[in-house]
C-alpha cells in the first residue's frame, strides 16, 4: 500500500474521522472532526463515504510528501496551501503526483484546515472509528498527533480530469463575528436573571488555553450560580460555568464527566464556526430555538448522509 509522507506536522495534526460514538460509558471521548462542516465537504468532493479519516492541521505549517499519485479536497482555515510551489485552492479537489509535496503556511483565516484523499487515511478502526483522541492516547497513530516521518497508509486514487469545486454560498466566512445560539439546559434555572441576560449581552474572547476538550471564553463573568452540582454527562458543545464565571464550551475531546453548572448547549450547527475561532476571536451567544436549530442539523446531516 502507498503512503503519505509527513515531512512536517506543524503544530497539531491529527488523523479523525465523524468520531467515536457510544463509548462515554468506558469513560473515552468521542472525538472527530471539530468542523465538521469542513470535514463533511471535503469527503463530499471527493465521493468518500462520510467515515473516511482525514487530516485535522491546526494552524498549519505543515507539508506531506505523495508516494502515490492521489486525488485530494482541501477545506477549512486559509493556508495558503501550495503543491510544488504551485498554488492551490482550497474547497476543492487536486491531484498530488507520485512525488510531490503539499505545503501548507499559517493559518490566515480560521483555525483548522482538512485534508482529505479519496478513498481515506487507511488506519486501524478502534471501536468502530480512526479519531484520534490523544488524552485517551487511541486512534490515529498510536494516539498521537502526528510527526515527523509518519507514513500514512493510502490508496492510489482514480484520478478525474476536472476539479471539484464548494459552491461559494457554502464556504463560510471566519473572519465575520461569531454567533452562537444557546439552547437553555435544565440547570438554566439555577442562575439568577441578570446573570443569564448579562450572558447574552456579553461580548467573549477566545482564550489562548482553549484546545478539543474545550472553548474557554474570557468576558464579564457569569456569576450568582450554583458552586456546582453531581456529576453527569456532558454533551458536545455544553457551556459549563465554573466558579471564576468565565464559560467553557466543551467540544469533541471532553471529558465524559463534570461537575460545574451549565447553561445550556451550543447548537450542534453552529461548533463549526467555534472551531474555527482563533484565539482573541469575538464570541456572541443568542437564544436558540429547539425547532428550528434541530431542522437545520437534519437538513445538514441528511444531505452528508450522517445519523442525526
């Protein structure tokens, strides 16, 4: 089998795929692409069946070398991406030759860029996906960002004549301002009124600390809520308020577990543009309608052909 050459990892990147579902019970995370708006495009070009494992790069300066002529999408965070010192688009399909090395500069606009090759990143399934989640040390490559001389499985590609283009409606902006909608928790109740409107009159910050656990906001604090509770579950995108009253918008590598408060959870359609957010980016929370957030992430999932 060829493979794909990593001649620099930059400074994180990960092999995922849609992630690691139902294992929250053996105490795992589940992982997966962040945007999985980027991810789920990047597939699409290509024909891949939505599971195929791709390349998360945050913030670039990363390069891989073919050894393989391939077919290949390109989405997600600007970087000025180049073959050969050609330039090369992204949201799109190119073919890199037996040979050739991608090179990809700094992130100029967003914050993770996927790589995606026909037919996938050839990893072993460990239960039932190739997300890497490196604080469970599973997935990927042995568990582990990716380094220098990696050589990652691939299959030579059936190479087309003409790329495949996003249509432009559909490639987001990530230098506008982000607004996120909130859909209220059962604990929303616990927080006094002015501390639930202050949240959404709140302008946020991304912090530099945030990683795949979890998006830590810095504003006017949350304040007056319970000091904590038992604890339980913790979905994607749920937004714990810990004692210092500064958010955390907890995504794919969480931990299964917690204890601080929540106001409630970020709708699913929305993380994408949060997992784009560069550190300083500006952060707005708005009241989410249930009916009609759930309508979109249907109408997204079924075009993707992923389970609600």
């Amino acid at each position: 089998m060829a493979t794909l050459e990593v001649m620099r990892p930059g400074a994180l990147t990960l092999v995922q795929d849609t992630g690691r579902l139902g294992v929250a019970r053996q105490g795992l995370s589940q992982g997966g692409a962040a945007d999985m708006h980027a991810y789920c495009w990047a597939n699409y070009l290509l024909g891949n069946p939505m599971d195929c494992a791709q390349l998360e790069i945050t913030v670039g300066q990363a390069s891989f070398r073919a050894h393989a002529d391939i077919e290949c999408a390109l989405t997600g965070a600007e970087m000025q991406a180049s073959l050969d010192g050609e330039p090369v688009d992204s949201w799109a399909t190119f073919v890199m030759r037996k040979g050739q090395t991608l090179q990809l500069g700094y992130a100029r606009s967003g914050l993770r860029a996927y790589l995606a090759i026909q037919g996938g990143i050839d990893v072993p399934r460990i239960l039932d996906s190739r997300a890497t989640v490196i604080r469970n040390q599973i997935g990927g490559v042995q568990g582990r960002a990716l380094a220098l001389g990696d050589q990652l499985p691939i299959r030579p590609s059936l190479i087309r004549h003409r790329p495949r283009y996003v249509p432009s409606r559909f490639i987001p902006d990530y230098d506008s301002p982000a607004e996120l909608h909130l859909l209220m928790s059962s604990q929303w109740d616990l927080f006094p009124p002015d501390a639930r409107n202050q949240f959404f009159d709140n302008h946020y910050h991304v912090l530099p600390e945030s990683d795949r656990m979890g998006c830590r906001l810095e504003g006017n604090a949350i304040l007056g809520g319970p000091a904590g509770i038992v604890s339980e579950g913790i979905a994607l995108g749920a937004v714990q308020i810990p004692p210092n009253g500064q958010p955390i918008v907890l995504l794919n590598d969480r931990q299964t577990l917690g204890g601080y408060p929540k106001l409630g959870c970020v709708a699913r359609i929305d993380l994408p543009r949060l997992a784009q957010a560069r550190p300083g980016k500006d952060i707005r929370f708005l009241r989410g309608d249930l009916v009609s957030l759930r309508k979109a992430w249907q109408r997204f999932s079924h075009f993707f052909g992923l389970p609600y």
